[in-house]
C-alpha cells in the first residue's frame, strides 16, 4: 500500500520526504489576495474566477477565504467583524488564526490593485504541488507496477498528471441534493423553451438533425455506423465543418483512414463547392480556383486540428484529447474509426471485447472532459443478406456493447449504392436508431458526392452562391 500523505505545519504534503520548505506556495501572496477581498466586492468578483478555497496553502487561509465568500453570498460586506462571526459560527474562527489574525489580514498596508496577478500566481502554485502530489503517487504506482498491467499504469498516470494540473473547484465529483438538481433542470427547460430555434450542444450543420437532437452534447458519445463506401467520414467532416467553419467551435479530428491532405481536399471540395475529382485529377477551372479562393479565408481560420498519426492504441488517443483539451478548449472529438483503433497490450480473448472497452473508455473520457466525441463505425454484412438492405442495431459490428455505451446511433444509408436506378438517387438516410435522450427517427438529406459532403435536402445557397449552381442533391 503506498504511504498516505501526511500533514507538516500547513496543508497536507506529499509522502515520501516532500518537506514544507520544499512545496511551492507564497504565504504573502495569500494574505495579499484575502485583504483585497476583506476591503473590496471588486475584488472578490476576481478572485473567485480564479481560485477555489483548496488553492490556497495555508488552511487558515482556506478557511477564511469561504467565510468570506460565505458572507459575501449571504448580501452581506465581508470585513473583519462578519467574517469572524461567520466563522465562529461554524466553530472555526481558532483553525482561522483568531479575531486578531483577521484583524492584522485586513489592517496590513494594500498592493495596489494586484490581486488578479496574485490569485493567477496562487492557482498555478497550487497546481504545482497537486502535481508534486501526483509524482509521488504514480512512483508508487510504478514501483508496484509489472509488464502485465503497463497499460492500466500509464493510463491512471496520465488521468491523474490531467487532474492534478487542471483548475477545478473540487478534487472529487461533488453530490448534489435532488432539490438543487431539479431547480436546475427547470431552469434548462425554461431556457430551452424561451429559445427553441437555438442549438444548446455542437451544431451538425442539419437542421432536421438538430431539431431532434439540440445538437451533439457535451459527455456523449455518438457512434456513425455504416457499411463500406456510404459516406461515413463525409459526414463526420460535416459534422466538424459545421462545428469549426459555421461557428468558430474548436474540434478535434482523430484519423486513421485518411492522411491530413485528404481531409484537407475533401474539406475544400465540401466548403467552395468544386468538385473533388477536379481537384485530384488536376483540372480545376478558373471558376474553381475562384471558389476555393473566396473560401479560403473562413477554412484556413477554422480552429480544427488533425491528427492523423499512427495513434494505434486508446491511451496514446486519451493522452492527446487530454492535452487538446487542456490547451485548446476542444469543444468536439471525432475519432474516424473504431475498428483501427486497438486498447494497447493488455490481452482480450476477443475483439468484441476489446470494442466493448474501447466503446466504453470513450463515453468516459467524453465525461470526463465534457464535451461530445463522435465515433465511426463499420456494420457487419446483415443489412446485404436482407431484401430491405437498411440498417439495423443489430448489425453493429464486432460488439454489442458499442450499442449500450453510446448515447446516439446514427445508421447511415443510401439506397443507390445498391441500385443504381432508384428513384431516391441522390438522398441518404440518417437512421437515428438509438437516441437515450430523446426520440428516434429517419432523416432525409441530400448526398453530393462530387462535392463531398451531405447537405440539408432544402439548404438556402449562401450570399456568395451563383444563381446557377444551387445546392440539389447529387442524382445518377
């Protein structure tokens, strides 16, 4: 078992010989931070953007720091008087350091209006010794470790460093009490109903869509499964155009069956309207390059990012959401597709359950990063051994449990890719067979292959469209 973390003069510190001269803090610039919140509700609004009561290394300090903000809740002025007998209240006011030390906090000579600087420099000391913390702990991990569960190690290593070094208000989840939960959710259906046009996740660019879904939501997992050739990455790409190009949404495109440059050419046939055969085979018109041209300016400021490395196994993907998130507010994951993707070392007596963890690690780290990941998938061969060749759950391929992790599937079919001749040419269902959200259903758009992309089946050309060349759906 590893050694507990022990307490030396302040806050708890790390075993294993991490002494309190050697875990960074800044006493002054604690006490700097709670005299300007003693003297001024200016401050306060600041500082509580910034820290959290845990931020601080003293404890005395902590306690101070939610008394204040205890007071400052309660309409009243938090000075040295209120805060005293908030904390005497809640038998602390001894742990605080006294009337007196409150009295001194508050009566010290003032910075200035420093206290942004000094609640910035406090938070990042914090996370500094939550992460001196963490080291500690995953050395002891290691030293505990084998080559068996190398995987498990790296990945506790890699979530703890992640929580240890991101700001958040609480180390563990909170609880909630149902009456504070049910408030809130009024409050959501209230918001959604004074608002009903508006999207609350991640737009997909298909209003049918998005009038059933409200978007792609944070902490889901939706999974795009098709047979081979439907068209299942065109409509992720759309799903991230719609995301990054329509509303400036920082999204994240994980690949393993197309390159950065094949994104990036579908991309441009999708945005400017030329066709991508032209683009490939080199004979783009003037009128194309004029497309691409006007363009250009709104794809090349989209905040999306590609990684189409050999990423071959979940953690080396978890590793790099992580860093994504942390550095660039990923606001949607798209990883194109399951059925590359491997867990690492770790043996499975099958593939289908090696899907299931796979499935199942993703709606966690959608969770735990809080925003939408989209997962394609591969379908088995039923829906080509039926007359109906739609498709169904049960045509999944390699796991049924990629089925109960999801929170959306969304079954992609065309019925001209077995008959030519059909009268529907030119149009794809998006079969939403699971929704745990809300209801299922069937909707219709437009496929324009030539362009790459799916659109709404009556999408409005936008200001920059010719007269001539209308969005229609690709027919023949």
């Amino acid at each position: 078992m590893a050694p507990r973390a022990r307490k030396r003069g302040d806050r708890q510190v790390a075993p294993n010989s991490i002494e309190p001269e050697h875990v960074p803090h800044d006493l002054n610039a604690e006490k700097a931070v709670l005299r300007a919140m003693l003297h001024s509700a200016e401050a306060i609004a600041d500082v509580v953007e910034v820290l959290c009561g845990e931020d601080f290394y003293r404890r005395a300090h902590e306690l101070i720091y939610n008394a204040i903000l205890a007071v400052y809740a309660d309409e009243e002025t938090p000075d040295p008087a209120s805060v005293a007998a908030w904390l005497t209240k809640h038998k602390d006011l001894d742990k605080a350091g006294g009337a007196a030390y409150l009295a001194s906090l508050a009566g010290s000579s003032k910075r200035g209006a420093a206290w942004t600087k000094d609640a910035a420099r406090l938070q990042a000391l914090a996370r500094l010794r939550r992460a001196k913390v963490a080291a500690v702990h995953i050395e002891n991990l290691i030293a505990e470790a084998s080559a068996e569960n190398a995987d498990q190690i790296i990945e506790a290593a890699q979530a703890e460093i992640f929580a240890a070094t991101t700001h958040r208000r609480n180390v563990l989840p909170p609880l909630y009490s149902l009456s504070d939960v049910l408030e809130d959710a009024l409050d959501t259906i209230e918001a959604i109903g004074s608002a009903r046009t508006q999207v609350t996740g991640v737009p997909t660019g298909f209003a049918d869509l998005d009038a059933l879904t409200n978007g792609l939501q944070p902490g889901h997992l939706t999974v795009i499964a098709a047979r081979p050739a439907m068209g299942k990455s065109t409509l992720a790409l759309d799903f991230l155009r719609a995301a990054c190009i329509r509303n400036d949404l920082p999204a994240a495109l994980f690949t393993l069956e197309a390159g950065r440059e094949e994104v990036a050419i579908r991309l441009f046939s999708a945005e400017a309207r030329v066709a991508l055969h032209h683009m490939r085979s080199g004979s783009m018109t003037d009128d194309d390059w004029t497309r691409l041209a006007r363009r250009m300016p709104d794809i090349a400021a989209a905040p999306l990012y590609i990684q189409d490395g050999a990423y071959s196994t979940l953690t080396d993907l978890r590793a790099q959401c992580r860093r994504l998130h942390s550095q660039q507010d990923i606001r949607l994951i798209v990883v194109d597709a399951l059925h590359m993707l491997t867990y690492g070392t770790r043996p499975f007596s099958s593939r289908y359950e090696e899907i299931s963890e796979i499935s199942r690690c993703l709606k966690l780290l959608a969770k735990e990063l809080g925003v939408p990941i989209v997962a394609i998938s591969q379908l088995n061969r039923g829906p080509e051994q039926r007359v109906d060749k739609k498709p169904q759950l049960s045509d999944l391929r390699d796991s049924g449990a990629l089925e109960d992790n999801a929170d959306m599937v969304i079954l992609l079919h065309r019925e001209d890719a077995y008959e030519k001749e059909s009268p529907r040419a030119g149009e794809a269902d998006l079969i939403v067979a699971k929704h745990r959200n809300g209801p299922t259903a069937t909707i219709t758009i437009a496929f324009q292959g030539h362009y790459s992309r799916f659109v709404d089946m009556a999408q409005p050309t936008r200001p920059d469209d010719s007269s001539s060349d209308r969005e229609q759906p690709t027919r023949g």
